[in-house]
C-alpha cells in the first residue's frame, strides 16, 4: 500500500518533470518535418564542423565510464569516419553514407536506454562546443530520438508493470524469513536428512562435526537465496569431489528440502523457487562421483574377468571378504546383520560377489531379495557395506581405478537386495491417486510437452539443441511425451535405456538441464496443473538427468585431467602446434562468417582485429604460447548481446573447422570440450 501511493504521488509530478522537453523536442520535430534539415548541416559547419564535433564525442565517450566501454581499442579509427557520414547524412548533407545498416551493426551490441541517453548527451555537449544554438541543437536531439528503436533493437523492453513488480519483489532469502529463517531451514534439513536412510550415511557426524556442517549449509543457502553469504562457493566442489553422492542422492536432498518447507507451511511457489536455486550446486556436488563411476564403468565393459584377476583370483577374493566381515563386525552400524549363520553368508556373499566381479560362476543360493526381505536392510545399510567394501580394498592395497570399478559392479544389486525395483515410482502416488491423473493424464503431458518444446525453441539459453529438422522435432516431442508418460505411471512405450547413449557425446551440461527445469514448470503452471503435482513431476524428470548429462561432465573431466597428466600443450601438439591450430581457426572463420546465426559478430571493419585477438586467445587456451595481452574474456564480450545459442553455434564451427582440417574425432572432442569451460566468462555479464 504504501508502494502504491508513493507512486501515486510520483504520477502527479509527471507533467512538470517532463514537460519541458517534451514542447522543445515536438517543437524541433513539427519545425524539421516542415523546413528540411539542410539548414542544420549548414549550421553545424557542414562536412568540417560535423567531422569536429564527432571527434569531440567520441573523446568525451572514451572517458566516460558509463560508456567507454563500447568506444575502446582500434576500432575507433574506423568508427569515426562512418560516424561522420551516417551524421552529415543524418543532418541533411548530400553525403554517401558507406557503412552497414544500424540495425545490423547494433544487433551484436548490449545497448540500454541508458547507454542511449549518455551518447546523446555528449553528442549535445559537442553541439554546445560548436556553439549551436539550444533551438537547432534540439532540432538534431529529435533526429537521433529516431534512430533509438533500430539500435536498441530488441534490447528496449521497459514495461512499468514489470518493473514495479521488481521493484517490490523481495528475494526468497527475505521471504523465507532472512537468516533466521534459512538457519532453521538448513537445521531442519540436516536433522531430516540425518535420519532418511536414503542420504543418513553422509549426515552421521559428532555433534562438533554435524554443528559446522550446519553452519556452512546455512552460509551457502543465505547466499543462493539472496543473502549476504560466508561460504566460499569455490569450495563446494572440492569438498565434495570425493564422496559417493550421486544424483539419487542429490534428488533425495531435493525431496526432504521440500518436505520441510512444506512442514514449515511454505506455499509450493517458494517452494519451486529454492529448489531451482539449489539445483546449480549439483554439479559441484556430484561430478566426482559421476566421473570415477563413468571411467570404472567403461573399464568393466571391457570384460570383468580382467578385474577379477586384478584382485588376485578366487584367493584375493578370499583375502578381501575376509578384512570386509572384520570391519563389518566392529561397525555398530551394520553388524546386528552379521549376528547369525555367518559362514552361511560368507559363502553365499562370496560366491555371488565373486560371480558379479568376473569370477566363476558359482551362485547357487535363493534370489537376493528372498534371502534379504527378513532383515530390514534399507539404503543406509547398503551404504555403509559399500563404504566397507572400499575400506578392505584400499587396506589391501588395491588402487582407486580398481575399487571404483568393484563398487560399479555391485551397485547394481542394491535394488535385488533392498526390493525397491519401483523405487523409480516412488512420488507416483499421493493420496492414492496416481501421478498421471493428477497430471492430467496422457492429453495434458503432450500438451505441456508441446508448450515446453516451444519455450525451448525461444529460450536463447537451450535453444541450439532444440533446433532441429521440423520431422525431427517432432519424432523427438512424441518420444519425450512417451517417455514422461511412463515415467509419471502410464503406459510405458518407450525404452530409456538408450537415453545415456543417445546423449552421451552432446555438451549438455547441468546449467542445460536446469533451464530444461524450470521452462517446465512454466509450461506447468501455463496448462495450468496442480502445484503439487507439477513438483512430483520434475522429481521425477530429474531422474533422467544422470543419463543425459554424464557424457559432458565426463569428457570435460578426463580432457582437464589429461591436460594436467600429459601437460599444458599436449592437446596443441596434436592439432598440429601453430601451423595446425593457424589452419583449424582460418577454417573457422570461414565457417563462422557464413554462418546467418552467428555471422552478425564477425563481420565489417571489426573482422580483422577480432580474429586477431580470437586466435591469439584460442591458441593459449588449447595449450600453445601465452601470447594473449588483450582484455579479459569478459571485459571483451560484455557489451555484445550474446548467448548461449551463439556460443554452442560457435563450438559447432570450431568442431567442422577441426574437421575439415583432418583432425580425429578424439582430438575433435578434447578441444571442444577444453573451450566449454570459457561458455561461463564469455556470458557472464548477460547471465548477471
């Protein structure tokens, strides 16, 4: 109430605010509309005095730190002369303008209002110099208040609804009650989770332990929320890097963060929001993991035999099961489970453990839930034999590829043993009613199927891997449909277990799948679908996320880790050292200055200076010569209207560029994916 009256008051000063330049600019208009603009070429000097008052601007526009930025480095003493003739023709000289057009030249550029405003101003400023009267100074302000709209472009969007909803938004730090509400959120969190036995194991800590952790969990949330924060965001991957946390993990935080804001009486809007928020933090929480168990994965497929050999045959088996029942015995945790007919147990573990890690097939018992379904086991469990397992491995000396590799194998059962098959159902059902008819059943899936595709198709961010042949588009808008609609409890007609493969050498990343997120909800809530059961719907979305992007969070790994091995320039050798990466990045260019998606950023008097400065950077970031003294990547891309779909258009020619240079397939990869990590500073001023 109070915004709103403020306003009110501030509506009733409009007039006389503005009044005075309103008559004077619809004066000078009305007088240039009936007298011409000659007369203001003469009064300016004509071709001299506006080729003086151009240098007078851009001097002023190069110390001005509202603007200097788009007025830097050689660039201007190509700028100057077409300035010139685009004013004189402007102010109405018989001038040839030889330049491209406004719209063109501005389209690339991160142009405000503001930016507008201080450019006029110094431009009048000029005027003033020159000595031009206030009347014809006007006069030229109406001719350039023309031009606005074409170099603004699509950058002029100033909606006083939206921004009064700004204005007055409070950020979910605030609404959640500032840091005495996040406390109590991450405290709730913690002891939640502290007794889930889906995540208890990484949540069991001496009192000293689980009271820092609760401290850094709370500093982090007040600054994702929006709060001034004491957590170093730097150190959420390395603190994470090696625990076993998968993505399963990380849903299962997701699912008690949401329980508890619901407990706390929390609306499902606030709800959706944190959950957005926290969702960045997940690659930084599960990259390690995912990566160990990718590499390990790989390595079994080559055959278990060999890792069985690796521990040693039949008797390092022996030796290994019989460390694991000593650390079982003495873990309070578990042991309640090895009280009775333990050699029984040890015979059977070790058979069928022996037969899943390549060793002869020996298994004769009883399936495994029918022989567990008595005892209770339940994921904390099954976590802590795990953890064993690896205590026994690294005991006797076993490297970490091998124990990885022995984890991977096993892990598979936990879903025999515990008899949670359906734990991908889990949220199917509430209150007996079954996802998909909350949802809306199969009609509104393939609705909010079609609106999400829509959104993604507009959505600059994801743009790039929705654009595809329009018989491709949809082949991809039935299968997604069918997929959520077996997901969600329906028919099931489409098999997922391609969905890693298919993905698997795309750079989709987690900040990718994210954006896929949230432009769900919005097509939720557009189709107009139950709060709740669009929340239980992205749960379950989010299980695809491992499949989808562990190719990318992989491959970005293994190249960083095999810069670090094999050394900084290993990868710029292979491509050829300077004559072969001077090939691939004329290729490039060619590619780029043909391609109608990006060619806008390279071309023009500009080309020259940017390709320099491009390639003297690409050399140094694929490992050659640090010849690069320009600005930084940010500095240099921070007034051009960039995004993601540029920059995935750029990595796609760099990738035919390495192509056509006869590069392979494997080095192709590394060095697309070395450049992947630059996305974030190159877009970091239109993120913000």
């Amino acid at each position: 109430d109070v915004i709103a009256d403020a306003t009110d008051i501030l509506w009733m000063v409009r007039n006389d605010v503005t009044a005075g330049c309103t008559v004077r600019l619809e004066v000078a208009r009305k007088k240039s509309e009936s007298a011409g603009t000659d007369n203001l070429f003469v009064s300016l000097g004509k071709e001299d005095g506006i080729g003086k008052l151009v240098v007078d601007m851009f001097n002023l526009l190069k110390e001005d730190p509202r603007v200097m930025h788009f007025f830097g480095g050689a660039k201007i003493t190509t700028l100057v002369p077409k300035v010139r003739e685009y004013l004189a023709l402007l102010f109405g000289g018989a001038v040839n303008y030889t330049g491209r057009p406004l719209d063109r030249i501005h389209s690339t550029m991160a142009i405000t209002d503001y930016e507008f405003d201080c450019f006029v101003g110094a431009l009048r400023q000029g005027m003033r110099g020159l000595g031009l009267d206030t009347q014809s100074t006007d006069e030229c302000i109406v001719l350039l208040e023309v031009l606005r709209p074409e170099v603004l472009g699509k950058q002029r969007s100033h909606n006083i609804k939206k921004a009064m909803q700004a204005i007055s938004a409070k950020t979910i730090y605030e609404r959640l009650g500032g840091q005495q509400g996040v406390t109590e959120m991450a405290e709730a969190m913690y002891t939640t989770a502290g007794t889930d036995p889906r995540v208890q194991s990484f949540f069991e800590r001496n009192k000293a332990r689980a009271t820092s952790m609760k401290k850094r969990i709370s500093a982090f949330m007040c600054g994702t929320f929006g709060g001034v924060s004491t957590y170093d965001r730097e150190d959420l991957r390395p603190a994470h890097y090696e625990a076993n946390i998968t993505d399963y993990h990380f849903d299962c935080l997701m699912e008690i963060v949401s329980q508890v804001l619901r407990d706390a009486g929390r609306d499902e809007g606030i709800i959706a929001e944190v959950l957005i928020n926290l969702q960045p933090a997940r690659a930084d929480v599960t990259t390690g993991f995912t990566v160990r168990m990718e590499v390990a994965r790989k390595n079994v497929e080559k055959g278990k035999d060999v890792m069985f050999q690796r521990l040693g045959g039949s008797k390092g088996l022996d030796d290994l099961l019989e460390q694991l029942y000593k650390i079982g015995w003495a873990d309070k945790r578990i042991a309640h489970l090895l009280m009775k007919d333990i050699e029984v147990i040890k015979r059977g573990q070790g058979a069928y453990i022996g037969e899943l890690l390549g060793g002869p097939k020996s298994y004769k018992g009883r399936e495994l839930i029918e022989t567990h379904q008595s005892l209770g086991i339940n994921d904390y469990h099954f976590d802590c034999f795990m953890g064993n397992i690896a205590r026994a491995m690294m005991g006797a000396g076993h490297p970490e590829s091998l124990i990885n590799e022995v984890l991977v194998s096993i892990e598979p059962s936990r879903a025999s043993i515990l008899g949670n098959h359906n734990r991908q159902k889990q949220g199917l059902v509430r209150d007996g009613v079954s996802l998909i008819e909350r949802f809306g059943g199969d009609p509104n899936i393939e609705a909010a199927v079609e609106n999400l595709f829509d959104r993604c198709l507009e959505d600059p961010r994801v743009q790039f891997h929705f654009e595809r042949a329009k018989n491709k588009q949809r082949q991809i808008r039935r299968q997604f449909s069918n997929y959520l609609i077996g997901c969600f409890g329906g028919m099931e007609t489409y098999d997922s277990t391609g969905l890693r493969k298919a993905h698997y050498n795309i750079n989709i990343t987690d900040y990718h799948f994210d954006v896929l997120t949230t432009l769900f909800l919005e097509s939720c809530e557009y189709i107009k679908v139950d709060q709740s059961a669009a929340q239980d719907a992205l749960l379950v979305l989010a299980r695809a996320r491992p499949d989808i992007t562990t190719g990318c969070a992989v491959r970005l790994e293994l190249a960083i880790k095999k810069r670090i091995l094999h050394g900084e320039d290993e990868l710029f050798q292979r491509m050829g050292a300077f004559e072969g990466v001077t090939t691939v990045l004329d290729r490039l260019f060619e590619c780029l200055e043909r391609d109608k998606r990006v060619n806008m950023f390279f071309e023009g008097t500009k080309l020259i200076s940017v390709k320099k400065s491009a390639c003297e950077y690409m050399m140094h970031a694929l490992g050659g010569p640090a010849d690069y003294h320009g600005p930084t990547l940010k500095a240099a891309h921070s007034v051009l209207q960039l995004s993601d779909y540029h920059f995935d258009s750029f990595l796609q020619n760099f990738a035919r560029g390495m192509r056509d240079s006869g590069l392979s397939s494997e080095t192709i990869d590394d060095a697309t994916i070395v450049l992947e990590p630059l996305r974030f500073e190159i877009l970091k001023v239109r993120r913000e």
